[in-house]
C-alpha cells in the first residue's frame, strides 16, 4: 500500500504536468495569433528584439553578440532550437516552439514551488499558477519568442532553495536537513550560476538570497569548514564555471561575446533618471501592475509601446482594481506571518526593489520589456501573504482575479494583434 504522502505527491505532480500541457497549448495558440512578419522587425512589440532570439535560438552562424548580458543563452538553447528548426522548416516557428514550451514550464515549476508554501492551500496554489500563466507578461513572453521567460525559469532555484523546508522537531525531517547542511552552499552557487546563465543582472536575486538564507537559517557547515569559507568557495567556483563555460561558447560560437565586455550597455543606461520622478514612476508601474494587467497601448513611429492611464475598459479596471487588493492583503499578511517566511519575504522585496532601481536608469523607456524577470515574484508574494482566515472566500476572490486577469489580458493581446497587421504590411 502507497503512503498517503506518495499519492499527494503523484497528485500534485499529475496537477503540474496539466497546467504544462494547457498552457503550452494556450501560449503555441496566442503565438500563432501574433503577425510573425511584424514582431520580426526592430523593437516592434514593446522594444523586444525578436529576431536577434530567433537568430540566437536557431542559427549557430549567427551574430551572437548579445551573450555579453544573456551569457549562456546561446550555449544552452541553441542546440534545441536547432533541432526544432529541422522539424519546422521554420526558424521563427522553431524558436517560438521552445519559448512557449519554456513558459509552460515555468508556469508548472511554479505550481511546485507554491507548493512549498506551508499555508497555501492546493485549490489556491492551482489558481495562483494559473494567475502567473494569465499575466501579460507571460503570455507575452510565452508567445513571442525573447530571452526573458528563459530567464525567470533561471531564477527560479534561489526560491526553491529559500522555500526549502525549515528546521523541524520531525526526526526523519532534522536528520534530511543534518545531511543536507554540508551541500546546500553549493547548491547555492549553483543556483547563482543558473540565474547568471540567461540574464546577467539576476545574479544579484540569487546573491541576495544567499546572503539572507545564511543570515536566518544558520545552518553549520562540517566542523572542518567554517561556514563563511564554504560559501566563498561555492560561489568562487560558480564563477570559475562562468568563466569555463563563456571560453567554450566563444569556441563553438565565435560570435558570442563574452559577459565582461560591457561597453554597449552604457548607451542603454541614464543614472540621470535618478533624479526624475517620471521615471520612478515608469518602473513602478511596469513592475507592481502592468506585468500582471495588461497596460493600454499605442503605435509610436511603427511600434506598439505602452501608454499610461487606467486599463482599458471593460475588464481593465476591475482587474486593475482586483490585483492591487490582492498585493495589500499579501502585505499585510506578509507582515503578520514575516517570522515564518523571513528569508523568502525579504528575498522578494529585494529583488523588486532592485528591478525597480535598474529599470529607473536601465531600459527606462519601456520597463515593461523586462517584466518577466519578477512576474513570479508578484505571485510568490501573494502566496507568502495569502489569508488563512475564511479560506472560502479568499479562494473565490482568488478565481475572481483569474476569471478577470483572462478576459482582460486576451482582449487586450487582440487590439494588440489589431495593431501589428498593418505594420507587418509596411517596409
């Protein structure tokens, strides 16, 4: 007879294996939706830089210069792409095959790792995943094909590794735990390595969490090794392997560049916007709402960028309205729960704080590009803060949003395939 915790697990597990399987069909539907000729030229769609991916996603002759900020990409996707590109016969839909099978991914990662949350009912881990699978940033960034999905699925080890589970009086759990102490510095800096991997500057999520979940679990190293050394050490040696491995991309790929040579970012970057409230403003927006709600938007000298102002109607505002009472009642609930989820929930605020203040000066005229890089932070923190009180309720407001996140995200990903037909059209 199977231990009731193998069922629950093989349950869970079959529940993540569905929402892949619907979402990768939802996300290769959405894509197909979208004029490829359109989203193939320069900064088109939201100033995403579509057929450099495809390029770096299917063509090994291609010009991979941009591995000097997504410094494996390259090195880890190519190769399925390529093969995706002989079964296609095509290398936009090649690369938009693995973007979308990547966000579902993420979108069943997610649900695992959501399991974790001690509070979280199932019903409501469902939802929440499903939530992040209807935010328009990833159905944007599951559809077309951009480095950024990539790089969420990157990041998302330092969360697992700080939703691990917390020291118990279970002995079989203290003894797990015990046998685990001298590996996780390493698994720390594995997971440094693998949020470097795809986007450079998410390093500095995975650095953050290192150094709080040193700081709350204080979890000894062997007696031999004191504990500051060997985490020096693992992340000396994640770096060694950043290091090895940007050699062996220039190797098989002399175009790639490698993650040092940062001279372009500069034309990129304006620390004169510390200074300019509009700015703030600008990332504030793109990182707590349009991520999530879809912005209303506008065709600017042949691109379709966001534009300010309340959601479009009809669903616009009560999606609006229904997701910033959702990210209150993960506040306060955070805050009444912090000493639980200490490490995760300052882990969070980190990080969206530090997207906050890079896209105030870095890819400050539209943030919104870089969105999926903390996307499934706005849903990990809600789970983190969600109501244990009238659970009901909390669960039907949870669907609430979902119901309304949908309609509202596809309406809009229509007006904006309205948008793009007439510039695949043009020159």
């Amino acid at each position: 007879m199977r231990p009731a915790g193998f069922a629950k697990g093989g349950r869970d597990g079959a529940v993540s294996g569905v929402l892949a399987l619907g979402f990768a069909a939802l996300f290769l539907f959405l894509g197909s939706r979208v004029p490829s000729r359109a989203v193939l030229k320069d900064d088109v769609l939201f100033g995403a830089d579509v057929a450099r991916v495809v390029d770096d996603l299917t063509a090994r002759g291609g010009d991979h210069y941009r591995t000097k900020v997504h410094p494996f990409f390259v090195l880890l996707l190519l190769p399925a792409g390529s093969l995706l590109r002989r079964v296609t016969a095509s290398p936009y839909g090649a690369a938009r095959v693995l973007t979308s099978l990547c966000g579902a991914a993420a979108v069943a990662l997610l649900h695992r790792l959501l399991l974790r949350v001690p509070q979280l009912p199932r019903p409501a881990a469902v939802l929440l995943a499903v939530v992040f699978g209807m935010s328009f940033s990833t159905l944007i960034f599951a559809a077309v094909p951009e480095t950024y999905i990539f790089a969420a699925i990157s990041i998302l080890p330092v969360y697992f590794l700080l939703l691990a589970a917390p020291s118990s009086p279970d002995p079989a759990a203290a003894s797990s735990m015990s046998a685990d102490r001298g590996r996780r510095p390493f698994a720390w800096g594995a997971a440094a390595l693998s949020s470097f991997a795809i986007t450079s500057t998410n390093v500095v999520q995975a650095l953050w969490g290192l150094l709080l979940d040193a700081r709350y679990r204080r979890l000894p190293t062997p007696p031999s090794v004191p504990r500051r050394r060997q985490l020096a050490t693992a992340v000396l040696a994640a770096a060694a392997v950043a290091v090895s491995l940007t050699l062996i991309q220039a190797r098989l790929y002399p175009s790639a560049q490698p993650f040092w040579n940062l001279e372009e970012e500069r034309g990129y970057t304006a620390t004169s916007n510390l200074l300019q409230p509009a700015a703030y403003a600008r990332a504030g927006r793109a990182v707590f709402l349009d991520a999530i709600v879809a912005p209303t938007h506008e065709v600017v000298d042949r691109k379709v960028v966001t534009a300010g102002g309340v959601p479009a109607a009809p669903w616009g505002p009560a999606a609006a309205g229904l997701w910033g009472v959702w990210m209150v009642v993960a506040a306060v609930g955070s805050a009444r729960r912090y000493r639980e989820h200490a490490p995760a929930v300052l882990a969070i605020a980190g990080s969206l704080g530090f997207n906050l203040l890079l896209h105030v000066v870095y890819g400050n005229e539209q943030p919104f590009l870089y969105s999926a890089h903390w996307t499934f932070l706005l849903v990990l923190g809600v789970a983190l803060g969600y109501p244990t009180r009238r659970p009901r309720l909390a669960l039907a407001g949870l669907g609430t949003l979902a119901a309304v996140l949908a309609a509202h995200n596809f309406a809009a990903l229509a007006r904006i395939a309205a948008s793009l037909r007439p510039l695949s059209l043009r020159g």
